[in-house]
C-alpha cells in the first residue's frame, strides 16, 4: 500500500523543484518552524535572505519582512504565505507622513525600525532591529538630532540605553507587546518566585523595568537557554517555545496573556499556515513586486544597518 503524501512532503518537494529556501520567524507555528531552513529574528532573516543563492524565497512571518527579503534579492522570487500577514507597527507611519516630517525638520536623521514598509525605508537614513537599535543610535554622531520611528517602547528603551537626549520618538505600538501589562507580570512573578523575566523591547516601559533581560526575540531565547535559573517569564510572542522546548527541554517556560487577546499571539504572524505555504510555493503568489526606484532607495539604510556591528 502506497504511504498517504503528507503536506509536508509537499512542501518540501516543492521546496527542491523551486530550488525555494523557506525562510520562519520565531512567532510561526511550530509546523512551519519544523520545515524551515532557517529560523530566527527580523535580523537574522535579513542576514540569511542576503546569503541565499537560489531562486526562491518563501518568507514565512510577515510582509514588511518579506520586503526587506526582495530589497535584498531585487532578481529572485519573494513569496509570503498571506499577503494580510501585516504589523501594527507598519501601519502606524506612512510615507507621506515621513515626507512631511522630514520637509520639517530636513536636519534630523531618521532611525527607522525595520518594521516599516518599504516606502518608509526608501525615506530613511537607516534601519535598525530591535536587536542592534542600540548600536545603530550610537554610530550617529552625537551633534545629530535623531527620529526613530515607529516604535515608542523600543524608541523609549533605546534612548535611555544609549543615553541619546536628542531623540524624537515616533507614537506606534506593536499590538501583541505593548498591551503586556505590568499588574499580570507582577502576579506571574508572585505565582512563580524563582522565574528570570526575559521582555522584548517593544514592551512597555514598566514591563522592562521588571525584567530581568530586555532582548530581540533570538537573544531572548539566547538567554533563557543559557542563563542558570530553571524557570522564565517570557514577555514575547508564544512562538517562541517551539525553539525554547527543544533547546532547554528541562525548563520551565510561562507566557503572560497580553491585554489584547488575552493571549501572546500575534495575529498577523498566525495567517500562516502550512496549506497556504504549500500554495504560496506551487503558485509562486502572493508575490512581492516592488517599485525599482523604491527598492533602489530603501537598499541604502539597509545596508548601513547590516554594516553596523
Ligand atoms: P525581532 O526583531 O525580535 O524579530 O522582532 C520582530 C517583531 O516583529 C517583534 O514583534
Ligand atoms: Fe508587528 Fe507586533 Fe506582530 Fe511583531 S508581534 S509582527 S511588531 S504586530
């Protein structure tokens, strides 16, 4: 009797005729995760899609990600699984905002987290993750009065990082980390006294100033694996235990619900689904096409990005 074809081996037969790499951030569901050639945060994607030398990227997280993914590789072929796999945060700047902000103020040097669309970096300086904002705010010259932009949360947090006092921050919030709220840390911490709390930056200020770490989404799971305590609080979006479990299978892992779901999903990163990652590489759609002269522009800020270590 013939063995029933999985949708797994679909995909991955799919994968090898599309000479395809698929591409998973940390907030995909386990199953994606479990096919990927590569999962990681938004900088490590961004890192790996330079590398990649085939003809096909099926970038399972979201659509800003997958632009930046093409931005990078302008001859090969970017698929997302859902074309709706959006972010608050994108939506929270427009480039005709940017444009009118910059006509303002023609002086300032505009930081813009990688979480804007494409438009929104073809209007920037540079770019920078929630990884290495930091670093990025501290390789412009002091003398420079910055915007960073969207994220208030990770605006606030890199600017008492850096102690940079000429920074404008944009108002945007990520919808699944910026309704953590402080009263359910502080009774996860209370239900369990020996946890390490470990929080993406995009948290609010008062979840950060509990915590214990503050990280990207990798470096988070960096430290839970690595750091000594048996338990950890983390303030992050749930997908995360796929790699959590597997890498320090003898811990204890607790997520917060958020104010917003009462849960710690991010809806727009849980669009993705094996049926339509089989579809997105048999179909070659839905597509990232993107303007030449915009791509061109948002190629520059991204580059000085990856330059910065
Ligand atoms: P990372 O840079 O940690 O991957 O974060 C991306 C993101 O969308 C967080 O909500
Ligand atoms: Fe955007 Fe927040 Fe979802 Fe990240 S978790 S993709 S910032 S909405």
């Amino acid at each position: 009797m013939l063995a029933t074809r999985t949708l797994a081996d679909e995909i991955l037969d799919l994968k090898r005729e599309r000479r395809a790499i698929l591409l998973a951030h940390h907030y995909q569901e386990s199953e994606v995760q479990e096919l990927a050639d590569c999962i990681g945060d938004s900088l490590e994607l961004a890192r790996k899609a330079r590398e990649f030398t085939g003809d096909v990227i099926a970038f399972c997280g979201v659509w800003f990600m997958a632009e930046t993914a093409k931005v990078l590789n302008p001859e090969r072929i970017v698929v997302v699984p859902d074309r709706e796999a959006g972010c608050s945060l994108v939506d929270a700047c427009t480039a005709d905002q940017l444009r009118a902000y910059r006509k303002q103020h023609p002086d300032h040097v505009i930081v813009s987290y990688i979480n804007t669309s494409v438009e929104v970096k073809a209007e920037s300086d540079i770019l920078c993750t929630s990884r290495n904002a930091v670093q990025v705010v501290n390789s412009i010259p002091p003398d420079k009065t910055i915007l960073f932009l969207p994220d208030r949360n990770l605006g606030n947090y890199v600017k008492q990082q850096s102690g940079r006092e000429n920074m404008k921050i944009w108002q945007g919030t990520c919808i699944v980390h910026a309704t953590f709220a402080a009263r359910r840390v502080a009774a996860a911490r209370e239900e369990h006294p020996e946890a390490r709390i470990a929080a993406h930056p995009e948290c609010p200020e008062e979840v950060l100033a509990m915590a214990d770490f503050v990280g990207s989404t990798s470096a988070i799971i960096d430290y839970c694996v690595k750091a000594g305590a048996p338990e950890y609080i983390v303030m992050t979006e749930s997908g995360v235990s796929h790699s959590l479990r597997k890498l320090a299978p003898g811990k204890n892992f607790y997520f917060v619900p958020n104010e917003q779901c009462n849960c710690s999903e991010c809806p727009y990163m849980k669009r993705n689904t094996l049926e339509k990652l089989r579809d997105c590489l048999r179909d070659l759609e839905p597509r990232v096409e993107l303007a030449e002269d915009v791509a061109r522009r948002a190629l520059l800020p991204l580059e000085r990005m990856l330059a910065v270590r």
